[in-house]
C-alpha cells in the first residue's frame, strides 16, 4: 500500500460519506466475506482513502442511517 493511502486504523471523523479529495460519493469495497474492520475502503473516482470497513460498519449501526434522505416535494417551484 503506499504511504499514502495509508490511513490510522482509529480516526477521529470515521467514514467519509462524500470524498474530500474530490467530492465523490462512490466506493471501492474489493474484498472478501469476514474482511478485517482494517480493510480500506477506497473512492471510486479518485481512488483516495475513505476510511476503513470498520468506519463504514460503525457508521451503518450509529443511528444515521436517515441523515442523508431526501423528501419529496420540498423543491420550491420555479413560479415561486
């Protein structure tokens, strides 16, 4: 792995949701069943680090899994 891609196994802000290298949302998740809670999640567009299997794992049992819905019908009209 290169330098850097390396990222510390604990990070203070867990999985970036939306990439800080360039704005991205897509993953990369290449590995097996009963992957280690270490294992890099990388962007799909840049290839930079988003955090850890673990980061994302503790981000889908933190309570957030609605922060980023969207509601229907709340975009005012152009008329408006």
């Amino acid at each position: 792995m290169k330098a850097a891609m390396q990222i510390p196994a604990s990070r203070p802000d867990g999985f970036e949701i939306i990439c800080t290298g360039c704005d991205g949302l897509g993953i990369i998740f290449e590995c097996a069943e009963g992957a280690p809670p270490s294992t890099l999640i990388k962007c799909r567009h840049c290839g930079g680090p988003r955090g850890t299997l673990g980061d994302l794992r503790q981000l889908s049992v933190s309570g957030k899994q609605d922060f980023f819905e969207i509601e229907r019908g709340l975009t005012p009209s152009p008329l408006d």
